[in-house]
C-alpha cells in the first residue's frame, strides 16, 4: 500500500514553501525516518523525515514552490 509524502505546515504562518532538493533519488528505496527532502519556507531551510519504508515515486520536481498539503510524491 502507497504512503502519501504531504508536503508539511514548518511554520504557524506558512502557506507554501519549496523544495531545495530531494536526498533520495526517484525509484530509490528509502527507510522511514530517513532524511526524505528539504525544503525552503520563510527564509529557512528544513529537512523533512520519510513517514513510512518502501521505494520512492517522486511527483514534484525539485526547485518547485508547493502549497502545504499537497502530495508531492509517494512511498511504494
């Protein structure tokens, strides 16, 4: 079963942030609590844990600027 990757509310005020760079590349396995992405909102840089262990499906690029909660990839 997939485990949605929501991009993350770091911030009381954040609305949306980007994403600087992904550790883990797409089709790559990745183990939960592993460093997943970073990502850049309010002026910081912040890095952000893989909630579950599988392979990693990556639907949003790196370089994006992302609305919290949208789903930004999948962990297969």
């Amino acid at each position: 079963m997939a485990t949605d990757i929501i991009f993350p509310k770091i911030g009381f005020s954040m609305t949306e942030g980007q994403i600087v760079e992904w550790s883990v590349g797409e089709g790559e396995q990745v183990n939960e609590g592993d460093t997943l992405f970073l990502l850049e909102a309010d002026k910081s840089t912040n890095e952000v844990e893989a909630p579950a262990s599988g392979i990693l499906r990556i639907g949003v690029p790196t370089g994006e600027t992302v609305q919290v909660g949208t789903v930004i990839g999948t962990i297969e």
